[in-house]
C-alpha cells in the first residue's frame, strides 16, 4: 500500500517506520526541513541526535527503500494520487491550563490535505483514500474532519480513528508487537483497508485486533491513558505518601503486597518525583475538558492531575521543610532532564520545574547532565554563567551540595558508590528511588537523603 504520514514527530516516525518493514510503501511529510534531513539520513546517530527511540534509526536504515522524507508540498500532492491511506500525527497540545486541546495543527493540515484530494487523479477523484485520525484528538474529532473535506469536495473517502498506544522508550517494540491494535470505523470498506494496512497483526494469534467505531476508538485512548495515570497517582500521593509518613517502612516491600494481588495487578507501583512526558497529563485535561463540556462531573479527573502536581511540588519543598537547607548560592547537580529513561523527550519533565524553582531561589550553579536530552534542553535553558552541562554524571554530583535525581536513567543506580568513593557528603534528592540500595550505606558516608516513598534520612 502506498501510505502517508503528515507529521515526522515521535509518533509519525515510530509508525511510519514499521509500516514501513510491513512492506509498504511510505512517505512522511513535515514542514520542519532539518527533522526531516535528520530522519531521512540513513544515518542511525544522525536519526538519533533529532529523535531518540530505541531501534527507530535502525528501522529507517534498513527500511530506508520503502520510506521517503520529504518537507516539499509538492511530494505530497505526487503521492496523493496513489495513495491509499493518510495518517494524521499532528501535535495536539493543551491550551494553557484549560484542559481544551489546540488542535489548530491538524484543522491546517486537515484544510491543506483537502485542497490538494480534490485535485488527485487530474480532479477524478478515482481513487479511494481513507484519512485515518493517528493523533490524540477531542472524541468528536471525526465529525470536524469530515465537515472539513465535505466542505472543500472531497469524494470518495474515508475517515477512520486508529489511537497509538506507545509507550517512549518502547516505541518501535511496541509497534512491532502491539498488545493491541484499536481501528474505529464507520465502514466495512474502511475496516478492510485498515486491515490491509496492518494485515501482520490483523492475522496474528497474540495480539488483540479490535474494531469499534471512531468516537469509541478516540474515547477508549483517553480514557486508557487516564487509567494509568490515575494509577500512578494513587503511587504517588497515597502509597509512598504513606511511606514516607512512618519510618519502618520500605517502599519496595509494601509494593510488593500490593502488585502480588492479581486484581490490583504491578503496573505502575514506580514511585517517582512526577509523571512527565506528552501523553498522561495533556489526555487527562483533555478528558476533564471534554466531560465538563458535555456537563458531565469530572472531579477524580481533576484530582489525578492535581495529585502528580502536588507530588513535585512537595517532594522540593522537603528540602526545606525536613532538610533544613536554604538553596541560595548552593550548587546542585541535577541528574536527568528527559522525563523519563530511553528518550530525549522532555515535554512535561520535572527537571523542567526544577530549573525553574533553582533559578527563583537564587541557586550558585547548576551542573546538569543527561545521556540524551542535553541538547534539547539546552534549547530551553542554555548554558550560562550558572548552568553548566555536563559530558557524565560523575562531573555534575562530584560538586555538588546538592544531587537531583530527576530521570530513571539505569546507569543512575551507579551514583551512590560514585559520591561514597568521592568522599563527598552532599543531600541526595531522588525523585525515582534510583538508590534506595545504597541509602543505609550513603548515610553512613555523612549523606543525607530525601527520597519519593521514605522519610528524611541523616
């Protein structure tokens, strides 16, 4: 099948990708020229310094026969008159804090792609195209779309929601092998295309194929998303909250009560400072949104994400509050700026925050390191006469009065013994638990330690 992707982000790239080794013949259009130079590369360091996704430049090189990148309009109109399938992943961001999704990007694409289908096969319209909703979008997004290609006389076409469920860091292992595949329709001559489209899971005897209809599609990966979130919030803000509160208690030993029963399950038993990243919070704004549009109660929405905001907020302040220190003039090392580990994505990361309340307090220096989001978030907080990134961790705690630990780095589990062997006595703050292995003997060293899930340690 001949397939376009209008959009070269996380998710256009990682899905383009794999449709890509399915066999398919495949063009990703964005209008941002150095992503595209990037990705189109066939160069897998080159791929990866623009989007770090395990296996993702691998793909591309291998594949690079059956996928074209381009940022020329022109390309797209070409395709247009052989293609099969339109796959729109266009950022959806929240609008400021109202919960409302902007979803201006996709009305202009949606706009732009109409105007050039009218023109497909010399103005015919011959060939049948279905434009398929691969964003995160509002659960009445489908009607919108239509009235847009209706309006502008498109014929012979159709609309289908195929939600990503991809897990960053997991993305094109998860594409590959799907737990499941989601396609909601309005029509058995969609539902047909769309299994052509994925025919190596439609056939599979492991992965769950199902096929509802597009409000139900656009609504289950909402609510999917709010599901998780609400899970790791309750982590959050009642089990570790509860470990924190008496000592004797260790965080590591509780979860394991808890995930051991079968009907509670171990997903998202992860104590962290924050849960970042561009899916969990903007969704479950989203959803919020939409209830309270609809005139519906949307109050343990609203909690959850207070509750992930609240965790940040308090895990800081113990610095003060239990530690006692002043941040002004101090020297911070702040271990991990993407929100989580395998990624160099660092929309919603606590380290963002961080930074920020670092900067309010006066801090002496920050000597801040990641293994791949330095560059990204240099374009947000540029080295300066107190900031400083770092080329390994060991360079950022070996100075500092104070250690963040802000990403679940694996290598991060490492730095207890790199601070004991230094000889240095700093308060480590570790907001994802990386070294609760190491705390009696860290304490023992002359640290003090404020960890998510267990009380002030000196």
């Amino acid at each position: 099948m001949n397939i376009l992707y209008i959009g070269g982000g996380f998710v256009g790239a990682c899905s383009a990708a794999v449709s890509a080794a399915s066999g398919h013949n495949i063009l990703v259009f964005d209008i941002d020229t150095e992503k595209i130079k990037k990705l189109g590369a066939k160069d897998r360091n080159i791929i990866e310094s623009c989007l770090f996704e395990k296996g993702l430049g691998d793909l591309l090189v291998q594949h690079s026969d059956r996928i074209t990148f381009s940022s020329d309009y022109a390309d797209l109109e070409v395709f247009l008159d052989a293609c099969d399938v339109v796959f729109m992943c266009l950022p959806t961001p929240e609008i400021g804090e109202t919960g409302e999704s902007d979803v201006s990007y996709y009305v202009g694409a949606a706009e732009k792609l109409a105007s050039s289908l009218i023109k497909r096969n010399k103005g015919k319209q011959e060939r049948y195209v279905v434009i398929v909703n691969k964003s995160t979008v509002p659960i009445d997004m489908i009607d919108r779309t239509e009235e847009i290609l209706d309006a502008a006389g498109v014929k012979n076409y159709g609309v289908v929601s195929n939600p990503e469920f991809l897990v960053e860091g997991k993305a094109v292992q998860n594409s590959l092998k799907p737990d499941r595949v989601v396609v909601g329709a309005k029509t058995e001559k969609d539902f047909a295309v769309m299994r052509e489209v994925y025919q190596r899971f439609f056939d599979a005897t492991d992965i769950v194929y199902l096929e509802v209809n597009p409000k139900e599609a656009a609504a289950g990966k909402l609510l999917a998303n709010f599901y998780l979130f609400n899970k790791l919030g309750v982590c959050f803000d009642v089990v570790g909250r509860t470990c924190e509160a008496f000592d004797g208690i260790q965080f590591e030993k509780v979860r394991k009560i808890l995930a051991s029963d079968v009907r509670i399950g171990n997903w998202g038993f992860y104590n962290s400072m924050y849960a970042g990243g561009s899916c969990f919070i903007k969704d479950a704004r989203s959803l919020s949104h939409q209830l309270q549009k609809a005139g519906k109660a949307a109050c343990l929405v609203e909690e959850t994400y207070l509750a992930n905001k609240r965790q940040l907020t308090l895990f800081l302040s113990r610095a003060k509050t239990e530690a006692g220190i002043s941040w002004k003039d101090k020297t911070v090392a702040l271990v991990g700026l993407a929100f989580k580990r395998d990624t160099n994505d660092v929309r919603n990361s606590p380290s963002i925050d961080i930074m920020h309340m670092l900067e309010e307090e006066g801090v002496g220096h920050v000597y801040a390191y990641d293994p791949a989001a330095k560059d990204v978030f240099a374009k947000l907080f540029p080295a300066s006469q107190t900031l400083t990134y770092v080329d390994h961790e060991y360079d950022a705690v070996t100075r500092a009065d104070v250690v963040i630990i802000a990403t679940d780095w694996p290598q991060f589990r490492g730095l207890g013994d790199m601070i004991i062997a230094h000889g240095s006595t700093p308060l480590v703050m570790d907001g994802r638990r990386m070294l609760q292995h190491r705390y009696e003997d860290m304490i023992a060293a002359g640290c003090s330690i404020i960890a998510v899930g267990s009380p002030y340690f000196s």
